[in-house]
C-alpha cells in the first residue's frame, strides 16, 4: 500500500506545487496589464489622498468619519501597486516609470516601505480623528510621494 502512495503523493505535490506557482505567473499576462494595473493603483491612492489632504489644508470642511474612511481605503491600496513592477514592465504601454526603478530595486523597494508605512501612521490618525496628528500623518505621506515621484517618475510617458 505504501509503495502504491508514494508516486500518488509525488504527483500530489507536484500539482500543489504549480497550483502555488501560478499566481504569481499568471498575474499579469502582459507587460500592459501590469502598467495598467499599477496606473490604476496610483490613481485610486491620489484620490483617496487628496480627499484627506483636502480638509487638513482646509480646504474642505473636516469630517473624521470620511477621513477615517479614505485613509482605510488608502492604507489598502498602497499595498497594490509594487507587485506590478515586475520584469518587462519597463517597456509597453505609455507609462512614467523611470528605469531607476528596475536599477535601483532595493531603493526602489525602501521608498515604497517608507511609503506604505506613513501610509498607515494617516490610517492610525485618522481612525483618531485627530484633525493635527492627520495634518501631520499627511504630511509625511505627502513627502514619501514626493521623494519617489522625484526618483522614480518621469515627468512624460515614455
């Protein structure tokens, strides 16, 4: 009986295995599906941004449930975007990613944690509701997005 499961259990593993694999591979089938994918990520945190930088500049009046809410989002999506600057995904559909990003990868890699970790300090103020501990929680967001975007951003697409 044993003999008969071993090559079972192989074949089992081996199917687990590609199972596993897949998708990591199949995320993005092209090059163009993962600009895009990106693109769309960065668009979905500038809005959600914007909108609590909105009222911690005034110029919106502040309401801390919305802010809650969008920084909740934001905490979210800021997570997305990295898993689509994968190989090939430096050429294709217009995009501005410089190529800094593919040659500097663990720089790259540290400004989107520096990112992604004052994105949670907003999440943290602002489940709060703290109107100057989220002034100053969207100001550290605002200057990790700076410092990548003066990095790793071309300022037309390619």
């Amino acid at each position: 009986m044993i003999k008969k499961m071993k090559p079972s259990l192989i074949a089992l593993g081996a199917v687990l295995g590609l199972c596993a694999a897949l998708p990591a591979s199949a995320q993005f089938q092209k090059a163009e599906d993962a600009i895009k994918y990106r693109q769309s990520s960065f668009t979905l945190m500038g809005t959600h941004f914007s909108r609590i930088a909105a009222m911690a500049q005034g110029k919106v009046a502040f309401d801390a449930k919305a802010a809650a809410e969008n920084a909740d989002i934001l905490n979210t999506i800021a997570k997305l975007p990295y898993s689509a600057f994968g190989e090939g995904t430096d050429k294709g559909a217009p995009n501005r990613a410089k190529p800094e990003i593919w040659k500097e990868s663990a720089k790259f890699k540290e400004a989107a944690d520096k990112m992604v970790a004052e994105v949670g300090k907003l999440d943290a103020a602002a489940r709060g509701g703290n109107l100057d501990q989220i002034k100053a929680a969207v100001g550290g967001v605002g200057q990790s997005c700076k410092a990548c975007h003066d990095n790793y951003r071309a300022k037309e697409t390619n």
